[in-house]
C-alpha cells in the first residue's frame, strides 16, 4: 500500500489531490488527510473511501510543531509506513507593507506556510527514507517573482522554495524525491480567507477569478509532478517565461508584475 500524508486536505486544492489520488489508487493507497476542520476532512476521506481508498483524518494546525509531530506518529501508527507528504496547508494574504500597522500576522503566516512544512517534513523524513518517498511543497508563482501587494506571501514561499531546493540535494543520494508546485490563481476559496493588512480575514478575493485555473486541473498537475518525481511543476505559462526572463531582464518583470496586478485586481 502507499501512504501519502496531505496538509491542508479540508477543501481547494489538498482535497482535490486526495480525491484524484483515491480514484487512481482505490484500496491500493491510504491517505492521511490533516487540517484544522474536522468536519470537512470527514466530508473529504468519505468520498475518498467511496473510491476505495483508506483512510485516516487527523485534526492538525500545522503552525504548532507538536501537531506536526503528532500528525505522523499517527499515520505510522495506523498504516506502518509514509511514502509521500504532500505538504499542502497554507494561508494567504494580500496588503501592500506600508499600509499594515502590526507585523504579527507576518509572523503568524509564515509559521503555518513554511515552518508547517518543515515541521512535518523533519517528522516524517526517516520514514520518507525508508521508503525512497517522495515530498511535494505547493508553493506559489509569487514565490518565484515578487508581486505587488503579496510581499508577506510570497516572502512564505520564497523561503519555501530555498528551504526545499537546499532538501531536495540533501537527500539526493537517500532517493527520496522534493517537488515543488508552482500553482497561479486557482479557484479555491483561499483569497477570501486570506489576511489584510489589518490582520484579519478579507473574506473575499482581491483578484478577478473568472480566469483561475480550475481546482481539478491544479490538482492533476500536482499528482503528474509527484508521481513522476518532478524537480518543479511551474502551472502556467506567464509563470514559466517570467521565471525565465527574472534572470535577464529583472526590471522589465518587475513592470509586468504591476500590469498584471493592475488587470487583475478588482475594481473598486
């Protein structure tokens, strides 16, 4: 049986993994689905289990490192074994820095996108050795470009990004692969639980969402990229030339950022 870990597997783009991963793998796969809603991770690994796949739900904050800890202690304790972590659970925010008053919620966010995924990693990695696994961070475009008004985000996943670059070397020679997902603006509800720059939720999106990758074909490239053992699945096409261009022409993509914030944020 493999046994895949998914963070922030209540709803977006961690349940549409499972679902996909359930439907591919039916009664051959078991899947620990963490998050804080254990109502909505119930509702998940039931349609999971109707695929025919195992399951377990284990309520998990990844923010705190006790939880993180607790989390794989639970998945070995139930399935003997962790093959793949798909480290999934963040928050968004979206607040230009001279407009935020108190910085805390910077700190708040980046313990829950980075320092969640480095908890559960650090958990499961003899696990994730034994097994020659594999671990997947869903980071962000704007972990690769910097983008206006996404500076506490992105600074997420620009460490992020660092963090597991440095791992995936590391473990290199222990056969353990590290993908690093690259979404853009996906059709989830994450903006609108997003933080302000007064700290609180925004409760709706900031951007248009009339083009937003589906959830279903976010997903499907995240299972592709895994399964393949991928170094990095960059989702669109603006975000594979950007990433290009950053390297030669930094100012002209600093300009296209600003454009593209321009037509992409709401009117107001």
């Amino acid at each position: 049986m493999r046994v895949i870990i998914i963070t922030g597997a209540s709803d977006g783009i961690g349940a549409e993994v499972a679902r996909q991963l359930a439907a591919a793998g039916g009664a051959g796969v078991g899947l620990v689905l963490a998050a804080r809603n254990v109502d909505m991770l119930d509702a998940v690994a039931g349609e999971c289990a109707a695929l025919g796949a195992q399951t377990l739900t284990v309520q998990t904050d990844v923010g705190v490192q006790e939880q993180c800890k607790a989390l794989v202690a639970q998945a070995v304790g139930r399935f003997g074994r962790i093959d793949a972590l798909i480290n999934n659970a963040g928050r968004s925010a979206h607040a230009n820095f001279e407009d935020v008053q108190d910085l805390g919620w910077y700190e708040d966010l980046m313990r829950v996108n980075l320092w969640g995924a480095v908890w559960c990693t650090h958990a499961a990695l003899p696990h994730l050795k034994a097994a020659r696994g594999s671990i997947v961070a869903v980071s962000s475009l704007a972990g690769l470009v910097g983008v206006p008004g996404r500076n506490a985000y992105g600074a997420t996943k620009f460490a992020m990004n660092g963090f597991f670059e440095s791992l995936r070397a590391e473990m290199k020679s222990a056969g353990v692969s590290v993908t690093i997902a690259y979404p853009g603006v996906v059709a989830t509800r994450i903006r609108h639980r997003g933080y302000g720059a007064d700290g609180r939720p925004l409760g709706s999106s900031s951007l248009k969402e009339d083009k937003a990758m589906p959830v279903e074909e976010c997903a499907g490239l995240i299972v592709a990229g895994m399964n393949a053992r991928k170094r990095d699945v960059v989702m669109t096409a603006k975000g594979k030339i950007g990433r290009f261009l950053k390297l030669f022409a930094p100012g002209l993509i600093e300009n296209m950022a600003l454009r593209a914030v321009a037509d992409e944020m709401k009117p107001h």
